[in-house]
C-alpha cells in the first residue's frame, strides 16, 4: 500500500493548515457562504439535513488498521460513534461540528489520511475493484495508476473549479468489472495491445444521476506513459467547454454527448497533440517507484483447498454458505479473499460503530497483514486471508455481525443514506432496504434467486446506484409524499446497461411484495443457467409488468 | 486607482483600466490612458492598436484564448476575466496563452478575484492579480503561497514530483 514520503506528509499539513485559515475567515465573516462552500466541499464538508456530513477520502478503497483505529477514534470523539462506508469507497461522519472539522483534519492527516476532493467540482477519488492485487488474471495491478492519478489530480490548479464533479475509476479485469468504469467521467480498463504494451481502454462520459448513461470508448489503446497527458487534455476539453449555465446538463457526459462521442474524441486529441511529449508525461522510473509501493505482502508458500477445509465445509453448513457466498479465490495457492458483510438486517447498509471499526482492524492485523479494503458495495474485505484460517476467522464474524453470508445476493442492497440523513433526498431509502431484507430472511430463497444486485437510491443523485441495479430503486417525491420508482435490467458491470422504469411508483409499505413478485417472474421463467438480467433480456420488461401492475 | 498584486506577493497600482465590452451598435471608446479592450475588438481594429504600449487586451471566460495566437507576443498584457470565481475556464485560458502560445508579458487575473484562489492562478501563468476590493489584500500574499509543495507541472514548474523524485 502506499506510504507518505516527506513531499506528501508536507503537502497535506500545508492543506490542513490551509482549511483551518479559511475556517476562521469563514466563521469570522471574512468568507461568504458562496465563496466558502467549494473550499469545505473541496475538504470533504457538506451542510446536511440535520448536521454537518464529512466525507473523508479512502484512496482507492484500501486502508490500513492504524488508520481505521483512528477513524474510531474520531468517530468517538467527535461525532456519535459511528460512520458509514459509502457507495464510492469512501467514508463518512454523520454529525461533526464546523469548527471541529480542522482538528479532525489534522488528526486523520497525522495517519496519512485527509478529506480532500470527497466532494465539489473537482476531481475525486479514483476508484477500482476491491480485489485489486489478490486475484488472478488481473493485466497488472490496477492501484499505482490510482495512486499516479491521485496525486496528478491532487489540488490540480486547472481543475479545481470544472463544471460539476468528475470520477475516475480503474479496472484491471477484462472478465469482470467490479469497478463500474463504465458509468463513471472516465472508465480506464486496463489492457495489453498486440505487442504487449500495457495501456488503457478510454471510456468517457458515463455516469448516473438525471441522465443515466454508458461511457462510449473514445480511445481504444492509450499506452501508459501517456496517462496522465492524455487525462489531462480530456479534462482541459471538458473544463472549457462543458456547459456551466445548467447544473443538470454540467457533467462530461452531456458534452460527450452533445460532440458526439467521435466529435469529443477529436477535441482531445488535438489537445492533446500539444502536450503529449509535455513534462506530465509520465517516466518508467516514475510508475515503478509507485508500483514498489503495491509489493506482495510475505506470503507463505502453502497449498490449495487442504482436506482440512474440505472437512470444515463438509460439517459445517453455515461455514460452507459462508465460503460459497464471502470468499473468493486468491491469486496466491492457500490464500483467500474474504468480505465482511455490513449488510447485516437492521442495521444500514454501510454504517459500522467505532468498536467495528476497531474490530476489523484487529482482524486485519490478525489474518490480513494489517490492511483492509472498502468495496463500493459497502462492504469490507480482507484480502490476503490463509485459508487454513478462514474457519477460526468465520467463527470470529459471526459474533460481531460481518459473516453474514448474502454476498451479491437479494439483501446485500447498495443503499445511499437517504432521507433519514441526506438534505437532497426525496424519500428514505434506509427503511426500505430494511424492509426487503426482512421479507427475504431465507437463505436458501436467497442461493436459489442467486447474484442479484438490488440498487437504493433516495433521489436523482443516484449516490445509491439505482440505475444499475438488476433491481433499481428511486425515491420520489408526489406530492409531499414519498414513493418509489422501479427500474429493472440495469447492470454496472462489462454489460453495463442503465435500468428501464418499470411503471408507476409505489408506496413504501407495498415495497417488498413488489420486489416479491418481480422475483417470482424470474424464478417461474428462468432457465437453469440464466442469471435475472439474462432473463429480463430475454423476455424484455413486459411480463414484469404484468404480474407486478395485475 | 487599483492596488493590484502580483505573483511575488508585492503590492502595485497601475492605471490600466478595464473598458467593457461596448453594447451592441456602440463603438469603442478608448479612453486617454492605458486600456485593456475586449480581445476580439482589438483584433478588429489591428491596424490603429498593433504596437500601442498603452492599450491590452481582455478575455472573457467563454472566449478562445486561439484567437490571439498569431499576436499575442506582441500585446503589453492580457487580462482574464473571472466572472464568478468558481467559473474555472480562466486557469485553461492562461495555461494556452503561457504553454501553448508563449506569451511572456504580464497575464492579469480580474473579475471576481478572491484569495483562496491565487495560488491556483500563480500556478497556470498569471503574474499580476486585480483582487476583489472587499478582499484583505495584507492576506495574499500568504494566500499566494500556502502550499510549498506541488504534485503537478505547470506554467509555474516543468518538474511534477514525480521527476523531482526521481532526481
Ligand atoms: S441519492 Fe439523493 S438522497 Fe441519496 S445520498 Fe445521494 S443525494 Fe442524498
């Protein structure tokens, strides 16, 4: 994992001195409103519904236990003793006070973390798949381009003030896309070319939100070196010319679409005709110093699936749903990857207390060598677990509420905070996922149903991804009242697909006999190897129509 | 007359003043001292401005800083306008003008110009700030320089830390 080197310790303490300044101003009177909110959105600081939300930065996802001993720590001291792993790898605190957030700033900046970019138009942190380095079949290791495009993008001084917000995300998988590039302003898919060059499939202008849509390619091979260059004429493309007069029409992808994506194409690259060979270019020497960063932690040599775990399996029901649904095959012979499920019912999704939080990092360092990762799923993995481990580590989840085996199923629901937190929200979302969890309690219902992603969302926004969901969810507001919109057949994966509107919109309590019935019309035309979005292909939306609206 | 800052943190006044752009079927009025005058105007009147010391040139935030390629090494200044501060199109403007057309005389960030973003604009080739006046101008010279450190090449740098590291 990366670590500071005195270049980044001083520039983030330069940053940390530099909000406290504007926080005085800002609390002096010095700075208006208009003029301080994108430097404390900039800093992670939302003005929320009922308090003030900071959004603190998790690069990439991955965190060491030192590190989430102090969120603990702040989450204690500062807040109400929890925190909420949010849909974009990040985490947030609900119910910080203003003037506290310098000091927070400080305390997380002192273990190498900060809140920079978490929010504003700018751009925020990249993304990738949470199994990034343990699994097999990966072009390279996806992190050192996080990392080379964290610090690129870190207080870039074009680019701080863009149209409207801009994610990047990285997948290194050309089987499986858990990073969802293609809905994001820029999806990178790592390839090698004819040659054997390493290098990236451009995608641009995906995205959620009001206009839902799948980011186009609009360069089929960008070679490594040129990352950087080639970023930074697509965002100098978007700074000038995306659309500053309609909030809702200021994302990328609107440009992309307006030029067409062959048109936006063409734009870069006359930009970046001039700055390609510029001195952002990246070096070899510049890639392998960050690579040496991501090394193989000290593995042992050890075998695959011993006849001990077999055994376990074999005896142990509970523990071999578990394996079937939370672990996941690791590159390295005798390891495993494991996820902590934060889906457990009746608790929202992502929310987690400072004791968890202590906890995981305690089991971290016990079987992970000390580092964890967020996945975008809400989820918490352990990445490097032994699998002559993985029994005791199960028995140690149960307890604490993490093994709870529904991984990619039904009730692993990707919800955004909602109305019960978020000052945009048009209806909660938290209620309902509690609710479809409670209806859908059997496990074996759960396995037979099989992957299924069920996407919440509580506004437009879309921070719960609903448009992508197998399932999607929108709250809506009618009248004063809220109700839910559902889509179907959305996918963020290599299909990437957005959802379509099944209909009308429903109250909450009718939820989950909704969702009841859009499942039985899958289970009743399913063939045996179709998943729910081969089905829905298959027999387009109006089946589901029909029984759901009868 | 003005105090305007610039990218060393020293305070100057100068009496170059900003004639806005003339309603439509106006003409220009140039007045008597120095003047920056929209940039398409004075490409219009070439001619009469080609060579005058005393006269600049402006650009809005929606204009193509392309426009003044083939002149702008012979232009005394050139100001950007920033009509709201969080408009970010000044900083690519100033770059094209600096990296891509070579200007080398003062570039002036005006408009809505305010502390928390001169570092930004020191970074992308500006050299002389017209800071908005309700603003504590003994605060930015600070404000020019919070950050010591940066990730980035730039107008100001054609050393990112990654080269720097590699040195
Ligand atoms: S989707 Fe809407 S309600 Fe949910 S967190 Fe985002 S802005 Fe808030």
């Amino acid at each position: 994992m990366y670590v500071y080197d005195d270049h980044d310790r001083q520039i983030l303490a330069e940053r940390v001195a530099q909000f406290r300044d504007q926080t005085e101003r800002a609390l002096a009177g010095e700075l208006s409103e208009d003029e301080f909110l994108p430097l404390r959105l900039q800093n992670g600081l939302y003005v929320q519904r009922f308090a003030p939300m900071l959004r603190i930065c998790v690069p990439y996802g991955m965190m060491r236990s030192a590190q989430l001993r102090r969120l603990a720590r702040i989450t204690r001291d500062y807040d109400k003793g929890y925190a909420h792993f949010t849909t974009r790898q990040n985490v947030q605190l609900n119910w910080p006070a203003i003037e506290d957030v310098p000091d927070i700033l400080a305390e997380l900046g002192e273990v190498e973390m900060h809140a920079n970019q978490t929010s504003g138009n700018c751009i925020r942190n990249t993304t990738t798949d949470q199994f990034a380095g343990a699994q097999h079949g990966e072009v390279a290791d996806p992190r050192p381009y996080c990392e080379i495009i964290r610090q690129w993008s870190t207080f870039h001084p074009e680019f701080a003030f863009l149209p409207r917000k801009f994610k990047v995300a990285v997948n290194a998988l050309e089987s499986t896309d858990r990073a969802a590039i293609q809905v994001h302003d820029i999806g990178l898919q790592m390839i090698t070319n004819a040659s054997g060059d390493l290098g990236f499939r451009v995608h641009v202008g995906g995205g959620l939100g009001r206009t839902p849509m799948v980011g186009p390619v609009i360069r089929e091979f960008l070679p490594e070196l040129d990352l950087l260059t080639y970023l930074e004429a697509i965002l100098r493309v978007y700074n000038r010319y995306g659309r500053r007069d309609n909030k809702y029409k200021a994302r990328i992808k609107i440009l992309v679409k307006a030029l067409t994506p062959e048109g936006f194409a063409e734009k870069v690259e006359v930009e970046w005709s001039h700055i390609k060979d510029s001195p952002t270019r990246l070096t070899r020497d510049a890639i392998e110093r960050i690579q040496g960063y991501f090394t193989e932690p000290a593995y042992l040599s050890l075998d695959n699936n011993s006849e001990q775990l077999a055994a376990q399996r074999f005896e142990n029901r509970a523990f071999d749903q578990w394996m079937s649904r939370n672990v996941d095959n690791h590159k390295v012979p005798g390891y495993a990857i494991v996820t902590l499920s934060m889906k457990k019912t009746g608790v929202p999704p992502g929310d987690v207390t400072d004791r968890q939080l202590e906890q995981i990092a305690d089991l971290a360092d016990q079987y992970s060598f000390g580092e964890i990762r967020v996945t975008h799923q809400q989820n918490v993995v352990l990445a490097d677990v032994r699998q002559d481990r993985l029994f005791e580590l199960w028995e140690l989840l149960g307890p604490l509420g993490f093994a709870t085996p529904n991984l990619n199923t039904l009730t692993d629901i990707i919800c955004c905070p909602g109305g019960d937190y978020c000052a945009l929200a048009n209806a909660k979302s938290i209620p309902v996922a509690e609710s479809i969890q409670r209806r859908f309690d059997n496990m074996d219902f759960l396995y037979d149903v099989g992957d299924l992603d069920l996407n919440i969302s509580g506004c437009m926004n879309a921070c719960g991804h609903h448009h992508v969901g197998d399932i999607g969810v929108l709250g809506v507001d009618k009248k004063g009242e809220e109700f839910y919109q559902i889509s179907l057949g959305g996918s963020s994966r290599q299909d990437a697909a957005i959802g379509k509107i099944l209909g009308p919109s429903f109250a909450q309590e009718d939820m989950p006999e909704v969702v009841e019935k859009i499942i039985g019309v899958y289970l009743d035309q399913r063939t045996p190897e179709e998943r729910f979005i081969d089905t829905y292909r298959r027999i387009g939306i109006e089946p589901f129509k029909e029984r759901v609206y009868a | 007359m003005p105090d305007i800052i610039t990218r060393d943190g020293t305070i100057k006044q100068d009496n170059w003043t900003l004639v806005p752009r003339p309603a439509a079927g106006d003409s220009l009025e140039v007045p008597a001292q120095p003047a920056l005058i929209p940039a398409d105007l004075w490409l219009a009147g070439q001619e009469h401005f080609e060579g005058r010391q005393d006269i600049g040139v402006w650009l809005d935030s929606h204009d193509e800083p392309e426009m003044l390629a083939e002149v702008v090494e012979r232009l005394p200044i050139v100001a950007v306008n920033f009509p709201k501060f969080s408009d970010g199109r000044g900083y690519s403007i100033a770059r094209l003008l600096r990296e891509r057309y070579g200007y080398g005389n003062e570039l002036r960030a005006v408009g809505d110009v305010l502390l928390d973003q001169l570092q930004f604009m020191k970074r992308c080739g500006f050299d002389s700030y017209a800071l908005r006046p309700d603003k504590d101008i003994s605060k930015a010279p600070r404000c020019l320089n919070f950050f010591s450190q940066t990730y980035q090449a730039a107008t100001d740098t054609d050393l990112p830390l990654f080269r720097r590291r590699a040195s």
